[in-house]
C-alpha cells in the first residue's frame, strides 16, 4: 500500500490543490482593491471545473476499504459542490461590504469544509468519517465567528464550538463501544459481525445509540437541536445558508450509508429510533416556527422541520430512500439558498436587521425580490407544481415502502405537518404583500452576484420538479 493510493482519491486531491491556487492567489493579492472579485471568481471557476471532472469520475476504493466512493457518493459530491458554488456567488456582496480584507480566508474555509463532507461521504470506516466529519467541522466553527467582532456572531461560534465538541465525544464514545463489541471499525466488517449475532448484545445497542446521538447533532435533529437558533442567528448570512444545506446534505447521506452498512443487521432497533426522532423533529420544529419574529431563527427551526423530513428517506435504508434524500437535498439546495440571498440582500439594504417586520409590505418597493422568495417558500412547503412537492412526495414514499404500521404513521404525521408549515411560510408572504407598514424598505437594486444567484436557484425551483431525467439519473446512481 503506497502513495499511489491517493490517486484513487481525485476529488479530494483537486479539492486541496484548489485550497492551495486560493490560498496563494489570496496571498498575492492582499494588498488589491479587486482581491474580492479575483478570488471569488477564481473559487466559482474551480467549483465548476471540480463538478465537470466529478461527473466523469466513477466508483473507486483505497487504503484497503477505508475510503470508499461509490457511484451515489460521487454524485452527492456534485450536488454539495453545486450548493457550495451558490454560497460562494451568493456571499461576494456581503464580502465587499463588510469583510472585503478576509475574503480570501472566507474562500479557503468553505473548500476546507467541503473537503471534510467529501471524507464524510466516501469513507469505508469510522474512523474515517470521524475524520472527516471533524475536518467539516472545524472550518465551520471558523466561519460561524466570522464577523468575530458582532457579539452574536461570537455568542454563536462559542455555542456552535462547545456543541460540536461534545457532539464529537458522544459519537466517539459510541464508536469505542462498537469496536469493543466488533473488533474493527469497517462498516462491511462490522455489519458481518452483528449479522453472526442472533440477538443485539447491550454494547452493540449502545454503540449504536451514542453513535447516532451525536450524528443527530451535526443534524441538528430534536432533541439535539437546541444550538441551531442562536448558530444562525448570529452566523453571517452565507455561513448560515451553508451550514443549512449543505452540512445537512452530507450528515444525511453519511447517516443513511452508516446505518444500512455497517448497522444493517439491527435495522429493527435504529428503525423506531428513527420514527421518534423524525416526528419530534418535525412537529416541535414546526411549532417553534411559528412564534419566531427574527427570520434567521424561523429558518433555523425550518431547517430542523427539513432535517426530519429529509430523515425520513432514511428508513429502510433502500435505494429508492438514497434516490430520494440525494433528490431532496438538491430541492432543498436551491430552495433554501433562494430565501437566504433574499435575506442576505434585504439585509445589507436595511442596516443589517432581520426582523421579519423589515418584510412588511416588500412587495410594493421590491416586487420581483418578494416574488422569487415567494416561490422559494412555496417549494419549501411542499406546493404544487414547484420541486418542493415533489422532493417531499418522494420521501413520503421511500418512508411508505417499509410497509409498517409505525412507518404509515409516521408518513401520516409528517403530511400533517406539511400543513403547518405552510401556515409559517405564509406569515412572510403575508408580511411581504398584504400586512401594510408605515416604514417599509425603499426600492433597491440588486448586485449582479445576488440576481446570478437568485436566476440559478429560481431555475432550479421550477425545473427539478418537472424534468424526470434528473431523478432518473439520481436513481441510476443511487446503488451504495
């Protein structure tokens, strides 16, 4: 086994040669006025050659089984990377008018945790996704605290730090119990070992248990969530759209790989656990929802309500349940990153505030801003024809095809909550055209980077939903 075995992992070596052309073209030019738009260019650039060369890069394994990426691996890579590329886009106003000096390292730390998501993804052990759940990890604390000198944005990262901290701890805790109970750390190993085992023995149930609970963290799922609110309240804009998305995209899809491959045996303990977590998740979520007047905080309990549906295509840990949370997650890329540019805009046009008050009667100053972050909140609730019903539907039915009475229960419930959220999401549609205001935010022209933005999202609102060949080649792929 020698160093050639880094060449079956392409993806992450480009990823970390791109880290290194962003570093030095940041540290050339750290005297430029133009340092922001070089370097954000630069970045786009290579996130798109990286989602090329992704598309033609297959199945490959190395270090013996401990980094394995499968066809379904690959293609979560490009869909991160595609929402990686709208936060990048999305962000460059907010970089030149506030932190235009740190523009490079805001660049290095979003590729750094992208590197760590596609470790999380491809790894074939524990210790590897260990690793690489920690290399997300870290350079997202850092962007947390970006805007170090704003109170809340500190209070956050300090909140987000300690959380994921004991997160980590947990999980490794449950870790050291499945190897006590396996005698290795490789997810095919341990599922023969389980497999041997008529009954679950006490420290394999543990082991699963702790290994989850600190999973769900990083999920951000009840009753692990209490970190989220004050994370992206304080979080600038950007960072808080991708911790949204994307670190949800990669902790799904890493929980679904984990669960069917190395704990596929005791899928008759995980699989309640599941159920329980998915209905508090989305119901305690939905109604927190509602209270919340601060519209970064009602998109962290949205984001949580997200989290448990996106769960449920991890039930069964079928291929339609992997088609499916690869689908979502892609709907819910540009859904959400759709709401957050609209947020990111308002917000820099009105002094930083992100009340939902500053939304009353939008539509009268910013009619098309108002329009687009209606469609986004539409498909974030579901509403036909936008990809957002469609994206739940498919969900609904990975969950349905286990066949269970808990399982039809659970699909019940999560339908019935469907309808709540599309009561709070339509508060800030009623904020924006009906609910009138003596104050409302004065016309404003949109920058280029946030009508890109919003242009690729919108597309993506209204043409995921409808073009079957996107699912078809999602389900082709889904095989792990």
């Amino acid at each position: 086994m020698g160093y050639s075995q880094f060449l079956n992992m392409i993806p992450e070596a480009i990823l970390v040669l791109m880290l290194l052309i962003v570093f030095f073209t940041d540290f050339c030019l750290h005297k430029s006025e133009r340092k922001v738009e070089v370097v954000g260019r630069m970045t786009m650039t290579l996130l798109i050659c990286q989602t090329v060369m992704l598309t033609t890069s297959g199945p490959a394994e190395a270090f013996g089984g401990m980094y394995v990426a499968s066809q379904a691996a690959q293609v979560m890579k490009i869909i991160l990377t595609f929402g990686t590329f709208i936060v990048v886009v999305m962000a460059q106003p907010w970089l030149e008018r506030e932190a235009s000096k740190y523009a490079g390292e805001f660049h290095l730390l979003v590729l750094s945790t992208l590197l760590g998501m596609y470790i999380m993804m491809s790894s074939g052990s524990f210790l590897q996704f260990f690793l690489g759940l920690e290399t997300a990890s870290v350079p997202m604390a850092c962007l947390v605290a970006f805007d170090k000198w704003k109170k809340k944005s500190a209070e956050a990262a300090a909140k987000y730090i300690l959380v994921a901290t004991f997160s980590s701890g947990v999980m490794l805790y449950g870790i050291s119990f499945i190897y006590a109970a396996t005698g290795t750390l490789y997810f095919g190993d341990v599922a023969d070992v389980l497999e041997r085992n008529y009954l679950a023995s006490p420290l394999q149930i543990m082991g699963l248990v702790f290994f989850f609970s600190g999973l769900a963290f990083k999920l951000s799922l009840v009753p692990f969530h209490f970190w989220t609110a004050d994370t992206y309240e304080g979080a600038p804009t950007p960072v808080t759209g991708y911790l949204s998305v994307c670190s949800k995209g990669a902790a799904a899809f890493a929980a679904l790989v984990i669960l069917a491959k190395a704990f596929g045996p005791m899928i008759d303990y995980w699989e309640y656990m599941l159920y329980v977590v998915i209905v508090l998740s989305i119901t305690i979520a939905n109604l927190f929802a509602i209270r919340q007047s601060e519209l970064k905080r009602f998109m962290a309990f949205s984001s949580i309500s997200q989290a448990g549906y996106i769960m449920l295509a991890v039930i069964g840990g079928s291929q339609m349940g992997m088609t499916s949370l690869m689908y979502y997650v892609l709907v819910y890329i540009v859904a959400n990153m759709a709401v957050f540019t609209v947020i990111s805009a308002v917000e820099q046009n009105n002094g930083g505030v992100t009340k939902m008050s500053a939304y009353d009667g939008l539509y009268q100053t910013n009619p098309k801003l108002s329009f687009l972050m209606t469609l986004a909140l539409f498909s974030l609730a579901g509403i036909p024809p936008f990809a957002g019903m469609f994206s739940k539907f498919f969900v609904f039915m990975a969950a349905a095809e286990q066949g269970s009475f808990w399982a039809y229960f659970v699909v019940f419930v999560a339908l019935v909550n469907t309808v709540v959220s599309l009561y709070y999401y339509l508060l800030i549609v009623k904020a924006m055209y009906i609910k009138p205001s003596d104050n409302p935010l004065p016309t404003f022209k949109s920058d280029e980077a946030t009508k890109i933005a919003l242009g690729i999202c919108t597309a993506g609102i209204a043409l995921f939903g409808i073009c079957s060949c996107i699912y078809d080649w999602l389900f082709a792929a889904s095989a792990f």
